[in-house]
C-alpha cells in the first residue's frame, strides 16, 4: 500500500482525510480527491488516497481464485501466491500513517467506500487492542459489509467490477467479518472509542451490500447509527452535483466535525455549531455480550 498525498496549499494541514478504494480500485475516489482538496471549508484538512493492489484485497477476502479478473477497465491476474488478506493491507495503512509525512496530523478521518471499509475499521481497532495513542477522529464508512452477505450478492459483487463473468466457487471470509465485530464488542466501551466520530452510510437501491450489512452490528440503533444515500453500490459516491452531491455533503460535515474538536486556537474554523446525525459511538451502542 501507497498514500499519495493532495494539498493545493504550501502549508500542511492539521488534518487528513484518507480515501480508502475496495474492489474498485482507486479510481474509485477520482472525483473526489480534487473536490475535497479544493473545498474552501477544509482549508485544514489535507486528503491521502490510498493505493493497494486489488488482486490480493480479493484473495484476501474470498480466498482460492485464479485466473483473470477484469475491474474495470483493468484486469488482474489471480493465483493462489497472491494473498494478502485485510488485516496486512491494515499494517501497511499504519505504515505509511506512521512515516514522517503523515506523523505530524493531529486528527486522520478515514473514508471508506466498501471493502476499503473494513481496512480502516481493522487499523483503528488494532490500534487501540494494542494500545497506540489513536489519532483517528473521524470514520466514514459507504455501503462497506460489515456483518457480511449471501453468497448471491457477494457474486453480484464480483460482476459488478467484472461487469458479466460469474465467479464459481465464491467463498465469503466470514471468519475475518466474525473476528473483527467480536474486537469491535471488546473495545466499544473503552473512553477513547468514545472520542471517534462514526458514521455508517448505505445506498437506498443497493442489492450487493443492503443496509443490514452496511450498519455493523455493534450499532445499537439504525435511526440514529447510519446514513441513507441515493444510488446502488457504486452510485453512493456519485459527486454529479460537485459540491453540492449529498454524499460529498455528509463525508466534507464529517471531516468538519472532527476538525472541529481541534484546539479553536489554531483551528481554521471558529463556529460552535452542533453536528447534526453525527453522535459518539457510545452513545450510539448499546452492546451486551452473548451469555
């Protein structure tokens, strides 16, 4: 994994967002990079996208494929050598956030858009399992399967970046959706999850990843735990309206009320307004273990 940098000014910001791509690699976020660098109210706020290679993100998650795989106008050649499951592609993400470039952010918020979900959510909870001052803020998941999904819809999800060649033999990695939910339960009420802002956001006319995928378990309230955005998996991060598109709306008020916690004294931003449908994860869970 590389994280490439975007800053339209000299000076670094005291934020990053981090644009994390799943199946569709990173392209996925090609018109969203210039529209957060140049967005006036994120003046603080520098954006990372992140590049892995996609073929071991699809080993990593089913398991046993070969052949080629056409994403997009790509196309990726499978073997059995080529694993790399999420919990590495999380360590490299702490690679790279932890280099010299990026050290010095007071606050990450990372922006997930499926698969890409699940790496950052690894990375910030193995970060508190192992007791690493978090500087995660901020994290925004879209139409990413948490609790996992029928074999059907995950072979839909195949087609949908292989556009119409079905893979036989799909097996979901449910042992990796099972452990991490089972991280997230342990740590949920530790006062430093409490100090991230959570939003879980689903596509209306998504059949890949339904919102009872997209809104993880340990959230004990759907009203006030997620987010309805227009569009199916791919159509939830449509910016047709540039600034103005509903989704870049929620994910720019998200960064927003992240930066909006740093000290006022050097913080750009000096209103007090109170985040709307953005609460603690605390205050949003209410998880009791299984007896």
């Amino acid at each position: 994994m590389s994280l490439r940098l975007h800053r339209t000014q000299e000076k670094k910001g005291r934020a990053l967002a981090v644009l994390l791509h799943g199946l569709g690699a990173p392209e996925t976020w090609a018109e969203w990079e210039p529209l957060l660098a140049q967005d006036p109210q994120l003046a603080d706020v520098d954006v990372a996208l992140a590049r892995y290679d996609t073929a071991h993100l699809v080993n990593g998650l089913f398991g046993g494929i070969t052949g080629v795989l056409k994403l997009f106008k790509r196309e990726v050649t499978l073997s059995r050598e080529q694993v790399t499951d999420i919990a590495t592609l999380a360590l490299e993400l702490k690679r790279e956030l932890d280099s010299r470039e990026y050290r010095h952010y007071d606050k990450i918020v990372l922006i997930g858009h499926s698969m890409g979900g699940l790496v950052g959510i690894h990375y910030l909870l193995q970060e508190i399992e192992n007791n690493v001052p978090l500087r995660v803020g901020g994290y925004i998941s879209l139409a990413t399967p948490f609790n996992g999904a029928a074999l059907a819809q995950y072979n839909k999800l195949l087609e949908w970046v292989n556009h119409n060649v079905q893979i036989q033999e799909l097996r979901p990695n449910h042992k990796f959706l099972d452990d991490t939910i089972r991280l997230w339960m342990k740590h949920h009420a530790v006062p430093v999850m409490n100090s991230v802002q959570f939003r879980f956001c689903y596509g209306q006319t998504d059949e890949i990843v339904e919102a009872t995928s997209a809104i993880p378990h340990v959230v004990a309230s759907r009203w006030t735990g997620s987010t309805p955005l227009p569009g199916d998996h791919g159509g939830i991060l449509s910016v047709a309206d540039g600034q103005q598109s509903l989704a870049y709306i929620q994910v720019r008020d998200h960064i927003l009320d992240v930066v909006d916690l740093l000290s006022p004294a050097t913080a750009h931003r000096t209103d007090t307004t109170t985040p709307t449908n953005v609460v603690s994860f605390q205050d949003r869970t209410n998880v009791r273990a299984n007896p």
